[in-house]
C-alpha cells in the first residue's frame, strides 16, 4: 500500500491517494472491493471519507525472464479525504502516550 498526496485538477482540491499494493496476500480485485465497502458502510466524524477511486486494467508489454511478453497490468487506486495533521499511525506513535493495561 503506497499513499501519496495528491490534486483534483478541477477544483484544487488536495486527496490522499491510496495505491492498493501489488503483493497482498488477497487479490486486488478482492482488497478494491473489500476496502471499498468497508469504508462505504462506516459513518463516523473520525474515518477520512472515500472520495473517489480508480480501477483500470492496461495491456503492457513487459520483460519476464529475459523475454517480452504482454500483460495485464491493473491499478487500482482509492481517493480519501486529505487530512493535514498526518495519519494517525503518525500521530498515537510518534509522540509520547500512555498505554493502559486492563486485567
């Protein structure tokens, strides 16, 4: 998963853009729909909103092994709301907190 900024040419509008990685352990076809869905069944003031997406399979001529063949190359990308404090990956671990242990 590779998430970059990016902006809507229309309206300057700054999105986070959300590349699906090429090695998860589902397909991509299956992680587009799941997250898709996912983030669609959520309403909450704390879960960045889905703006927009991208799915778009090419035919790509390729180098495997020394010779070329063509294959399907398919990118799938998710357009999220941008938020400009950063992840909150970012925000819990890079500065101090306090961990509660419940017994």
């Amino acid at each position: 998963m590779i998430i970059e900024q990016g902006i809507v040419p229309e309206s300057s509008e700054v999105i986070a853009v959300k590349k699906l990685s090429e090695n998860s352990p589902l397909s991509r076809d299956k992680a587009f729909e799941n997250e898709v869905l996912n983030i669609m069944a959520l309403k909450h003031e704390n879960i960045v909103k889905l703006i927009g997406y991208c799915h778009e399979a090419q035919r790509k001529v390729v180098e495997n092994n020394g010779r070329y063949v063509v294959a399907d190359i398919v990118e799938c990308l998710l357009c999220y709301e941008y938020l400009p404090n950063g992840s909150v990956h970012k925000n819990l671990f890079g500065t101090q907190y306090t961990v509660l242990h419940y017994f």
